[in-house]
C-alpha cells in the first residue's frame, strides 16, 4: 500500500505532502479543482508515459515521490532482490520530469530504470477510470485469472512445465525432419567434439589454475625480497641468536637474570621457527619450469575451448551433448526420429494428463466464480445483469486445453456477449468494480484506485457503489476520486481538493478533513448550499455509514 505521497511542480500543485492509511480514502472538491491530477501522479509511479507538459509552468522540473509497504508484495520484493536492492520496512520510488521531457527514476534514492520501477509495482497500483482499457477487459487475461480462482497452482505449474517440455522436444523433432547435412558437417561436428573431449576438462578446474597462477605470480613477486631475508638470516643473524642465547645462559642465575634468560631463548625459536615457516610456505608454491609451463598451457587450452563453445565448462560439455545429438541425427537419422517421436509422445501425454485434470477443476469452478460474481453485482445495483465463464475446447498451449472467456449480459432477454463487446458508461464502471473486488484479492494487488467512476450514477446506486468500495477496502487500500456524497460518506479518510488563485496563478492543494470538515463537504456536494437541513441530512449520512 502507499503511505506518503510528495509532489512538487506538477501540472498545478506546487508542493503537496499527503499521509495515506489503509482503508478506502475518497477525494471530493469542485470541477476543475485538479482532483485528476493526483491519479495522474500516480499513474506516472506506474509507469505511465511523462511528457514535459506536466511540469509547471516556469519550473525546471516536476516530482512525484511515493512511498509504498511492500511486505505484502512478494512479486515486488522478488524484484527488487533480483536487482541487488533492499526491501526495507518503506520502499520510496522516485519519478523527476524535467522542463525538456526526459525523466529519472529512483528506488530508494537510486537510480533504476523505468521498466524496474513498472515491474516492482506492477500488483501495487492498478487505476480505474471510465476509458480505461482494464485487464479485465482483456480475454488473454481470462483463463489466468480463473487459474487464479481455482487456486491449482501446483497442478497448474506441472502443467506449464509439462507443456514447455513437450514443446521443446517437438522442435528438436522439427529440426530434425527439415535440416539436411553433408559430409563436411559430419566432419566437422565429429572435429569438434574431439577436440572437447580430449581437453579431458573437470569441472572447476580452470577456477582452481586460475587462482593457482594468480597466487604463484604474488609470490613470485616477492621472491627477491625472501632471498634477501634468508641471506641476512643466515650469514648474520642465525648465528648471532644462538650465541647471544647461548652466552646469556651461562650468567648465574637469580629471578631478573631468569627472566631475561626465557625471553632471549623464547626470541631466538621464535625467530628460528618464523624462518622455517616462510621456507616452507615459498617450498609450497615454487614450481619449476615445467610445471609452470604445463599450467600455462592448461588454461589456454580452457580459454580456446570456452571461447568456441561456452563460457563455463558445463557450457562446453552443454555443447558437446548437442553435437554429439547432431551426430547422432545425421548417422542414424531414422533411429534418432524414432526416437525422438516416442519423447515428444510421451511428453504429450503428460500434459494432457495434467491439463485433462486442471480443464475439470476450471469447469467445476467456474460456476462458483459465476454466483461470487453474480451476487457481487446485484450488491451494485445490476439486477439484470448475468456472468459466465465460458470454458471451452482450445488449442493445447502453455495454458493446457482450454479456451476461457469472460461473457456478461447486462439486461433482461440480452444473449451472453464477451465481457470486451459489452457495457458502457456507469454500467462497466460498476461492473468492474464488482469484478475487482473478487480479482483484485486474487491478483494481489495492494492499491486500487477509481477515478469518478460513479458518474451518471444516483440514490441507491451511489450508495450501493460506496459500500462495495468500502467491502473491497476489507482486502486492499481503495482511494476514490468522486462527486457523490454517498460514496464519499462510506470513506475511512475523506481529502478536499481544492484551488485557489493567487497572483494570476492557479495553484491545486489538497488536504486531510476532520469530522465537521468532511460533513459540509458532503452537504455541498450532496444539496450544493449550506443550510441547518442539507448538514443535518449529510449528519445523518455519514453517521449511517459510520456507526
């Protein structure tokens, strides 16, 4: 959900601080008073084009800052890791717009990419508004969004994985049919995987040379330096330790003199020791010519090998299987289709096992997506109005046998059409409003945001409208930017927009109303005066709604 919003420079507001709850918040003011430029706000934090037209008139750049609760967005925070962010308890997204167009955005105050930002929040923010053409609109969605109904998701994911692999083995079988190849290729092919397996490569090997050269050269380095600290060792140093030892041994002993005689001796083993040590740390690595050489020539052998045929060496022997499959192809070309043909039927019979089972769980339930549907829109007021989801026989795919629709009638006598031919005006807002709150639920989708989606609407409509945005606020953050009273009265938090003129200049703000606030707000918006009647009937709406 989205906590704080920060805008500056934007179209009309100049500076704008705003603290969002969870819960349904409804934005209310007159006409023209910018309540749209906040959703386009946060249409841009979605990902939506920018243009320099939104920055304002004399200013260099427009901001719009939002900071989001991602701990109940497990796509977001698998994206960010993915990109070597943090997801911190409040992840900020950053979007300037500057006077020439360009835009920069940020994630925690670092620069990301557009296409980041849009994959992060892509079940965080999902915007309605009457000539939006929803993801629900979309029949490709549809059979997703019934597997996401279903709540198959193992089953389902075997399926994928299932169809992926009958998929991949088809191709091969494909290629097989239609590539020709010569004498030469064969030759070649064959010179290849020689080469591969003669260079007898183990796996990690060239990590291990790798780090052996590099400590070698460190070492050689300073091999110089040792010599000289074994050639002062030995010409002076060893010898006059050992008779400074000596001779400070035979003074006659008392408590100082024992102590001096410990630490001379403990000086000159330690010294004697941290000599044979070093010996035996420059005897582990010196290697000798050929040794040398031998390693050298390993990697680059390796290095040749990787540059043909992989980047790793599971890459090259990756590609030597392949080859060896080619040739295989190429010497026993009806064996190897025999083959073949027997693992893409096998693999073909997975799947259809797999999606026989899930096209029966998408038709058992399918009906019970239809009554949720079907009692969410009577709540809205749409009698008449009747859903089905249609499964039928379709081609196999990713998304197995099925081929889902999403069909709605909106009036008596009316044949079922797709839900993407059908509706207009308040009816597909109203009908999108029932939908999402069962899909918004399953998507994940954290903030929904409806922009006047309640026009042409009254009396127990409006009314119907309002208390199933507050139903659907139960599962996600729900803002509302409208001009019924009957719906704002629902409202958990309800801002006014407003705008004022100051020097011939038009300027948006918007700010957080209390309980008598919001009460004359809804009387002005509901009788459009003030008087003692119009407060006492918005009084009475707001209680109504509010205990």
């Amino acid at each position: 959900m989205i906590k704080h919003l920060y805008i500056k420079n934007f179209v009309l507001i100049d500076e704008l601080n705003l603290d969002f709850e969870s819960g349904f918040s409804a934005f209310t003011g007159e006409t023209g008073a910018g309540k749209s430029i906040l959703i386009d706000a946060l249409s841009l934090l979605s990902s939506e084009r920018a243009s320099a037209s939104f920055v304002m008139k004399g200013k260099d750049k427009a901001v719009i800052e939002g900071t989001f609760d991602l701990s109940g967005n497990p796509h977001a925070a698998k994206v960010l890791q993915e990109a070597g962010l943090d997801l911190n308890e409040e992840t900020t997204f950053t979007r300037e717009i500057s006077a020439s167009g360009k835009s920069v955005i940020r994630i925690d105050r670092r620069i990301a990419t557009l296409s980041l930002m849009k994959d992060c929040l892509r079940y965080e923010i999902d915007i309605h508004g009457q000539r939006d053409n929803q993801y629900l609109l979309s029949t490709a969605n549809h059979i997703r969004l019934l597997d996401e109904y279903i709540s198959a998701g193992e089953l389902t994911n075997k399926m994928h994985e299932a169809f992926r692999r009958y998929d991949s083995l088809r191709k091969e079988k494909e290629k097989a049919l239609t590539e020709t190849y010569n004498e030469n290729d064969l030759e070649y092919f064959r010179y290849q995987v020689s080469e591969i397996e003669e260079a007898d490569l183990k796996e990690g090997e060239d990590e291990e040379l790798a780090e052996k050269e590099k400590n070698f050269k460190a070492m050689q380095n300073s091999f110089s330096k040792v010599s000289q600290f074994f050639a002062l060792y030995d010409e002076s140093v060893s010898d006059g330790l050992y008779q400074m030892n000596r001779i400070v041994s035979t003074l006659p002993e008392d408590d100082q003199i024992t102590q001096v005689q410990t630490a001379v001796n403990d000086a000159y083993y330690a010294v004697a020791d941290a000599a044979e040590r070093l010996h035996q740390i420059y005897d582990d690595v010196e290697m000798s010519e050929e040794e040398i050489n031998r390693m050298e020539e390993r990697l680059f052998t390796i290095q040749k090998l990787k540059r043909k045929y992989g980047r790793t060496i599971p890459e090259i022997m990756e590609r030597r299987d392949e080859l060896l499959n080619r040739i295989e192809a190429i010497e026993n070309r009806q064996s190897y289709i025999d083959r073949i043909s027997r693992k893409v039927n096998q693999a073909f019979q997975e799947f259809t096992d797999a999606a026989v089972e899930v096209s029966k769980i998408r038709h058992d339930k399918s009906a019970e997506l239809d009554d949720k549907v079907r009692q969410s829109l009577l709540d809205l007021k749409l009698e008449h109005a009747r859903f089905h989801t249609s499964v039928t026989e379709g081609e196999p795919s990713v998304n197995g046998i099925d081929k889902v629709e999403f069909m709605i009638s909106m009036n008596p006598g009316e044949e079922l059409k797709p839900l993407s031919k059908t509706a207009s005006g308040g009816e597909l807002s109203r009908l999108m409003l029932g939908l999402k709150e069962i899909f918004s639920r399953l998507q994940g989708i954290q903030t929904v945001i409806f922009d006047e989606i309640d026009t042409g609407v009254s009396g127990p409509v409006a009314s119907a409208i309002g208390r199933k945005m507050k139903q659907l606020s139960a599962s996600c953050q729900v803002f509302s930017v409208t001009h019924l009273a009957q719906v704002a009265s629902f409202a958990d938090q309800n801002y006014l927009v407003s705008k004022s003129v100051q020097d011939d200049v038009t300027r948006t703000e918007v700010h957080q109303m209390n309980r008598d606030e919001i009460i004359t707000q809804l009387a002005l918006i509901a009788s459009g005066v003030l008087t003692e009647s119009s407060l006492q009937a918005a009084k009475e709406l707001y209680g109504r709604n509010h205990g």
